[in-house]
C-alpha cells in the first residue's frame, strides 16, 4: 500500500513537470542599478519569437515556456542577460548599465566610439557615478576623485566655480580645459544642475582633444546630459536639505594674553578698564552653522521616432561665512524626433543665479582680519557711525578691521543668466552617410551691485583709522556670447563584417562677443540713495570684445575585427587673436590600438580585455587677450597744452605682429586590461606634454610710455608627465553587490626653456624683509612651475655666541638664523632657493558602492599629495608684522625670550629678516579627505506600489574629516590664480544632509 501511494505521489510530480514544460509561464521584475524599474525591456525565449516586453513598472509575464527554456534581457543602453528557467517561476532581474561593460558606448569629440575600440586616454563618469552626489553648487566638484589625471579644488565660497585642470600644469597661462555640454562649447558647468547629468567623458590625450584644435590643447571634458527614454512619461523628483559646519580655528590669545604680548611692542592700549573685560573670538564673530536646500523635478518619455525631457531646479545655500549665499534656478529641455532619414533635434537649459561673495577690507579677507584682531574689542557700537566698533592706531596700536562690518555693511550683490543650447539637424543621404548641420549659443549676463554707507569704526575722538564720510556705490555688467556653426559629414561603414570604417569631415565657425560697463560714485549727502550719483567722483568706464574662429577638421576611424586599431585627425584653425602672418594653426593626431583579447589564442583565458595603445599629436591654445599682436588705445588721460589741459589718449600697451599659437606636443601609452568578464579592470597610461610657444605677458619699460606695461610674447618650452592608474572590481551577484574603483596619477613640471629669461616672477606679498625679494614664486629654466623661492631657515639664534659664530650683522639673540647659500657673509635676495612646489607629486581617489537588498551604501575618499603650501596666515600669526596684531598661541608660548632661550619661534619685533620669504610659512600641503558617505533605503515597492515606482531615502555626508599635517583651515586650495598660496582662503565646510529621490 505504501508503495503504491509513493508511486501516485511520483507520477503526480511527474504529470506537473510534464505540465510545465509544455504550457508553464514565469513573471518577475526588470530593474536598473539603482532599483529603477524599467520598462520597454524585451523579454524573449532564446530561438523563439515567444517573448514579450515590461510594463511600465518593468513587471512582465511569459508563458508556454519550459524547465530548459533561455530568457533573454535586452535594454537599449544596458548589457543583456540570458536566464535558463529551471524550476522558477518568478525570475526578477537587475540590468547592468553597458558602462560597466566592453560594448559602452564612449562620448568622444564630435561622435562616440565603442570602449572596445577606444584607443585615447578618456575616462568615463556615468550616471551610476554620480547618483550619491554630495550637496554641490557646480557639476565640476562631483568630479573630485573620480577621474584619474584629472585634478579639482574647491573654493568653500557658495556658487564659486572651483579649478579644474588635466594632467596637471603644462603652461604659464590659462590651464583650465574646455568644456563641452551636449555638443556645446563653454566655460564651465557652474549653470549646469547635477542632476541632469547622464554621463562626462574627460579626454586627455592628443588623439581625443585635437580635433578641437585651437581650443582643447589643456583637455577636454564632454558632458551629456540625461534625455527620455522609449515607454511612458516618468516624473522624477529629488529633494534635499542640510547644515554646514566648520568647527577648526586657529588657536589666538585672549585677552589678558594679548596685552602681555603688545606690552613687548612698547604698546600699551589706550583704553578704559572696563574695555579689558571683553574677550571677542573674532573667528567665531564671522563663521556660522548654514543651511542649504534643493529640489530638482525632471518629466521624460519617448517612442521609436523621439524622446523628449523638462527639468527644473532650485538651489539654495548658505555660506559657512555670515552674509555668504548661493541662490539658482535653473531649467533645461532637450527632444528630438525623426522623420525617416531626418533627424532633427534641439537642447538648452537656462539658469539664473544670486550670489552674495565674501567681501574684502584694505584688500584683506575677512579671515586674516580676524585672526589679527584685538580680542578686547566689541563687535559692535551703537555710538559710532555705522554702529560698530572697530581699532584706533592711536590707542590700540594697530589696524585691523571690524571684519563683521567688512561683510554685513551695505551689500554687495551678484546675479548672473546663463544660457545654452543647440539645435540640429541629421539627414541620412544612404546607409552609413550622413551630414549633420548645428548651431550653437552660449550667451551670459553678469551684474554686480555694491553700496557702502559711510561708517566711523574709531571711537577715539580725533582718530579716524577706519572711517568713511560719504557712501559709496558700484555698478558692473557683463555680457557676451558665443555662436558656433558646425557642419559636418560622416560616412560609417563595415565591410566583410571585418573592416570597420568612419570618416568625418568637418568646417566650424566660433563668433564671440563680449561687453562690459562700470560705473562707481560717492554719495556726500546721504546713505539712504544707493543709486549712482552724477558728481564730481563719478568715475565710469566700458569696453568690449570680439573673438572669431575657422576650422576644418578630417579624421578617420579603422579597426579590423575589433583587433587591430587605427585614428588619424587633421585640423587646421585661423584665430582673429593673431596677425594676418600668423593666423592659421595645424594641429594633427594619430593613434593605434591592438586588441589582443580578441585574437584567438586568447579565447580560453580569464581576459575579457588587454588593449594596446599609443597615441601622438599635437593642440594648440590662443588664449591671450584680443588685439595684442596690434596696437591698441586707451583714453582717459590728460595732457596740458601750453596753459590748459586737455584729454588724450596713449598706447595700451606693446603690440606683437608676431605673435603666434601656443602648441603641445602629447605622447600618451595606455594599457587597458579586464578580466572575469569584466569583474576586475584596470587602465594604466604614460604620457608626456610639451608646450612651445608659450603665451605670456612680459613686463617693459615704464620708458615706453604705455598704460599697460606688459607685451604679449611666445616665450620658452614647458613639459609635464607622469603615470595614471585605474583599478576596479564590480560583484554584482546576489543580494550583497559592492563595488570599488581607485585611481591614482602623478604629474611632474618644469620649465624647459624660457627664451634667455632669467626668471619670471610671480605672486608678490607685502611683508617686512629688509628688501629680500617681495614675489613669492617665479619660474626659472629647468625648475617646476610657479614653485615657491625664498630663504632657508636653520633654527633661532639661541645666544650671542651663536650670533658672533656667523657674524652676520644687524641680528640678536631670538632672531632667525638663515643658510648663506652662497658663502659671501651675507644674509640677502643673492641666498634664495627653491623652498617648496605648489602642485601635488600624486592625486588618488577611491569609491566604495555597496548595497544589499534595499541598502545601499557609498564612499568617496580622495586627495592631494606631496605639494607645499605658501601660508601667508603665519605671518601674521608668527608675529611678523609692523604692528602688534593677534597671534597664535603657539607663537606666544614658543617665542624666544631671555628666559627661553630654546624657543622654537623668533622674538617679539625682531630683526627686520625675521620675516622675508622663507621656508618658515610653507607647509606640507598633502592631504586625504573623505569627501562623502552616503547611506540609502529604497522602500519596498508593496509599501508604495500604488503611488510611486520608486521612493529612496538617504543621509549623506560631505568632507567628513580630512587627514592632514597643514595648519591652517582648509589644505584644498584653488591651483589657479596664486596657486599653492593661502592668503586667508574661504575653507570647505563640513555637511550633513536629509534626502529624498521619488520616481513615479
């Protein structure tokens, strides 16, 4: 009996597969990375037309299937998968974008390629990149640590636009690359909102930024922003706020401190008792907690002929410096739609932006008054005009400014409209022939709006340290675009299946304009009209400038069977910015490629890529001002004529006709290496970058008469290398996936020749030194760029028998003893060295995605290695400065006295030499910062289901904490401008941030 019922039970297990293999169904859910359901998904049995596709909430249903079954995936833009069914009958899937695959598709200059046959130094930021972007004003600082050779330092200051620069600093002028938003060339992505981000391609090598000739010779970064996607509307919106902190000061005296030290200067305040109880942290005067917010909504669909997007923005954020802000709007829309072999297409986006910057006093940051303050001073006075309280050089010996009243008195406004956009259209003459019209606009206004009431911060009668009677008032605007009109013809063609061929051709006119006028006034009467005032100190001026382009281009793609690769690129480009003798420019690259995973004998090793490649060419740059290679007038001046005087005009400056294109020579050896079908990558290139001709402004004779006394010139040959490497590991299996990427580069300058130069300085800085030199950092043949020069220090002079040992005169015990370089007795300018390198030896950066179910996780960890930083701070807080400001308490507890004679820092109002430049204010400037830690929760979807296709919420964190041995505020300096040196700069904050993403 009991063997009779096991054989029923066996026979009905066998009559339900029998069931199942002829006429069973399996249904699931079809995902993006992000937990996204996508629909349009084709879902098909392998060998079969049985298939269908997903929903709108990406679910699908396939019946008549079998146990032995295949499913097949496939998502435009994604890499497809193949299931075999087995006993399942629910099978949920998580497509993985095609960018973690060998088929990604690789925006390139003017096209894209397949990453199999890139043979370019480009690395890709895509969308999965960016989902954890920490709370930024601009795109450029979503970049940080991401990319390998590509190095960004932020500013801390609300809507400032950081520096960007690829493989490091190769020239003495303007290093920022270009920059190109959906086929549109611009200066920045300061009016571009993160969100609309879809993927960035940073091209550093010659063969990917030639073709850009006169304008990518410093590398290119190519954005392409996020466009809707065949299926139903979706509607998208992200939401977050946040608080922003700073919590490192420098360590200053208080009070009863500061007074024992100015007692040593002779100073002895002037003041009544009572003003001694005060005891002012003027650094906590004018830092603060901040808000921010922002609110991003996007609506996107599309079908098989066009897709369409709108997406808005709104931003808002408060500086960590109080009267600081950022505020934008921004919009974009992009659609195309095709009409059999017509293809037409438009993009733009449109943002309005309100900035209140950090102001300065004196032409000091609002920092470095701070720190140099008297702590025994209010804040404020209701007495004194202006109603605050600020130093009288009579009874306090010194003259910092209130630097509250410095930021919050008056105000000073700037707003800015940017727009950008295209429209084209692509029309298909026969299979693989194409010829494509574009016209491009890149237009900005900027209006800055200042006003200063008249204010009176000395409360000592008869002083007036810090004092203005009348009102003053400033207006300035800008504004200027670009047009672009290119067309181009493309032919794509494969032949035998074998011979891959794409040519381009391609003509390029860039037309830009620009206009600027100023104005400012002083109001005697009263503070209450904050409109410019026809007087006699009404002081206005303009200008403006016209910038034109010719280029054509040709270049060609070959590669065998994926194997064997090949790219040459031609470009010839007129530039309006030199004479008619030197006008064109040819700029030319050729690459090679060798896939050697796709030869046969490769077939059964773990390899899913190793690629050869190399490349070599040459870019150029014009950027120098307009008209320099003519001569140019200004007005303005006043000449007298026998008894009267009368207005003239006088030579700009010293024109150039031979004035002529920058160009790099690029060398770039790259090895791409993949293995586990991609599990482990990994990307290892060498290159080296030559600049000749470099274009700089020279100083000339003030003999010459000229306004402008500098001369446009093609001086010298600068040279940059260095290594880049990229690791990655992607596991994707299972309910626990993690991933990590790391990146590291190394990039060394020097100056190879400057023409018979002897030196070109650069960066002065007003400090007591006994006339040793006022120019912090200078280039000089055969040394790194912009490296820092001045004395070398060797301790403090203990007692009179170490001063008489070296016998130098006009020192004391206590004061600074430096190294005679050269063995002639004397301490002078004749001793100085190099005394430290602005630009980091190494940049790194590493990220960390996990997620498990519902959980996901990121990291972002980067940072600057091996520079020096010039800290102009410890100056003043090393007490070398003419008057008793503030100083650190480091300073006061180490100086040198009779009674500690082994103090490691000067005496009080030592020796003028005590305080030149010298390696006693540069620092080590390396530094790891972890940039963002962001942790998220995708709600399940039987909780939302019938509301929203996806809800997330997250908590992040940005510049957690920064591991460095630098001692003032924030290591991460701008590298452009005066690179490598703190002069007070606006210090990162520290954020923390609530989250929401919702999908519907």
């Amino acid at each position: 009996m009991i063997k009779l019922k096991l054989a029923i039970i066996a026979l009905i297990i066998i009559g339900a597969q029998h069931v199942y293999s002829q006429g069973g169904s399996v249904n699931g859910t079809v995902t993006d990375g992000a937990n996204i359901p996508l629909p349009g998904v084709t879902v098909l049995i392998k060998g079969t037309t049985n298939g269908t596709t997903t929903d709108f909430d990406g679910m699908y249903t396939l019946n008549n299937v079998s146990a032995d079954d295949m499913i097949v995936f496939s998502y435009l833009g994604m890499t497809t998968q193949e299931i075999i069914i087995g006993n399942q009958t629910k099978i949920d899937i998580v497509l993985i974008e095609e960018s973690e695959s060998l088929d990604q598709v690789v925006v390139v200059g003017y096209g894209s390629q397949s990453r199999r046959t890139v043979t370019g130094a480009i690395s890709t930021i895509g969308i999965d990149d960016l989902n954890e972007i920490p709370p930024v004003t601009n795109a450029e600082s979503a970049l940080q640590g991401r990319a390998a050779g590509l190095t960004i330092a932020n500013a801390g200051v609300p809507g400032s636009t950081p520096s960007v620069s690829i493989r490091g600093l190769a020239t003495l002028g303007d290093n920022t690359p270009l920059f190109v938003i959906d086929g549109v060339i611009t200066g920045n992505l300061s009016g571009l909102n993160p969100n609309d981000i879809e993927t960035i391609s940073v091209l550093k090598d010659a063969s990917t930024t030639a073709v850009y000739g006169a304008q990518g010779s410093n590398g290119v970064i190519v954005v392409t922003t996020k466009r809707g996607k065949k299926g139903r509307g979706s509607l998208s919106f992200n939401a977050y706020t946040g608080i922003q902190t700073i919590n490192k000061r420098y360590d200053l005296l208080e009070t009863v401190d500061y007074l024992n030290y100015v007692a040593e200067y002779g100073v002895f305040p002037n003041r009544p008792l009572s003003t001694f109880q005060t005891n002012t942290d003027w650094q906590d005067q004018i830092f603060r907690s901040a808000f921010m917010q922002d609110y991003h909504v996007s609506y996107s669909g599309g079908n098989e002929t066009g897709s369409y997007l709108f997406s808005g923005g709104y931003q808002k954020q408060e500086g960590i410096i109080i009267e600081t802000d950022f505020e934008r709007y921004s919009f974009r829309g992009n659609g195309s739609k095709k009409f059999g072999k017509l293809e037409v297409g438009q993009n733009m986006s449109i943002a309005f932006s309100k900035q209140r910057p950090e102001r300065q006093g004196g032409g000091r940051t609002l920092l470095e008054h701070a720190i140099k303050s008297a702590p025994y001073l209010q804040v404020f006075n209701s007495n004194n005009l202006g109603g605050f309280q600020g130093p009288s050089s009579s009874a306090d010996g010194q003259d910092a400014e209130n630097p509250v009243r410095v930021q919050t008195l008056g105000e000073s406004i700037n707003k800015t409209l940017g727009i950008i956009g295209n429209i084209y259209a692509e029309y298909e003459f026969l299979p693989g022939l194409s010829y494509r019209s574009q016209v491009s606009l890149d237009y900005f206004q900027f209006n800055n709006r200042s006003f200063i009431p008249s204010y009176d911060d000395d409360s000592v009668p008869g002083s007036t340290t810090h004092a203005r009677t009348f009102a003053e008032i400033g207006r300035f605007t800008q504004q200027g675009q670009t047009i672009m009109l290119t067309n181009s013809l493309k032919y794509k063609n494969t032949i035998a299946d074998v011979h891959h061929i794409e040519l381009l051709g391609l003509v390029e006119n860039f037309m830009q304009k620009s206009e600027n006028f100023g104005a400012g006034s002083r109001n005697l009467v009263t503070d209450e009209v904050d409109q410019i005032v026809d007087n006699q100190f009404l002081v206005a001026g303009s200008g403006s400038g016209e910038t034109n382009k010719l280029g054509y281009l040709g270049r060609v793609n070959y590669n065998y069977d994926d194997k064997y690769i090949v790219s040459a690129s031609y470009r010839r480009d007129a530039s309006s910015r030199f004479g008619a003798n030197k006008r064109w420019g040819d700029f030319y690259s050729a690459s090679v490629g060798w896939n050697v995973a796709e030869e046969r004998f490769m077939q059964d090793t773990p390899f899913s890529t190793l690629k050869f490649r190399a490349s070599y060419g040459e870019t150029g740059s014009d950027k120098i001002g307009d008209y320099r290679f003519a001569p140019a007038l200004v007005g303005g001046f006043q000449y007298p004529f026998d008894d009267t005087v009368g207005e003239g005009v006088t030579q700009e400056g010293n024109e150039n006709p031979d004035l002529q294109w920058e160009t790099k020579k690029i060398l770039n050896v790259g090895l791409d290496l993949g293995i586990f079908n991609q599990k482990i990558t990994a990307a290892i290139e060498y290159f080296q970058n030559n600049s000749e001709d470099l274009l700089i402004d020279i100083p000339t004779p003030l003999s010459n008469g000229n306004q402008n006394a500098t001369q446009a010139v093609n001086l010298g040959e600068s040279e940059a290398k260095g290594f880049e490497v990229t690791l990655g590991y992607n596991d994707n299996q299972g309910d626990f996936k993690w991933s990590a990427n790391f990146n590291i580069s190394t990039s060394k300058n020097k100056m190879v020749s400057i023409a018979g130069q002897d030196e070109i300085p650069f960066y002065s800085l007003g400090i007591r030194g006994g006339g040793i030199g006022g120019n912090i950092s200078r280039v000089t043949e055969g040394d790194p760029l912009f490296y820092f020069f001045g004395l070398e220090s060797n301790g403090i002079y203990r007692d009179q028998a170490e001063v008489d040992a070296d016998g130098f005169s006009g020192v004391a015990p206590g004061d600074v003893r430096y190294i005679d370089q050269n063995g002639d007795g004397e301490i002078n300018a004749d001793d100085r060295v190099d005394i430290g390198n602005p630009y980091p030896d190494v940049i790194a950066g590493l990220t960390l995605d996990a997620s498990y179910k519902n959980f996901d996780f990121g990291v972002l960890i980067s940072g600057f290695y091996g520079n020096e930083i010039f800290n102009t701070n410890l100056v003043d807080l090393n007490g070398g400065t003419r008057r008793p400001f503030n100083v650190s308490r480091d300073y006061f507890e180490n100086r040198w006295t009779p009674s500690n004679p082994n103090g490691s820092q000067p005496r009080t109002n030592g020796a003028e030499q005590n305080y030149v430049i010298s390696d006693r204010y540069v620092e080590d400037g390396s530094f790891t910062r972890i940039r963002n830690v962001t942790l998220g929760y995708t709600l399940p979807k039987d909780v939302f289901d019938q509301y929203f296709s996806r809800l997330r919420i997250y908590l992040s964190g940005q510049n957690i904490y920064t591991f460095t041995k630098y001692s003032g505020l924030d290591p991460e300096l701008r590298l452009d401008g005066d690179i490598g040196i703190d002069r007070g700069s606006y210090p990162q904050p520290k954020s923390f941030l609530l989250g929401v993403q919702v999908s519907f």
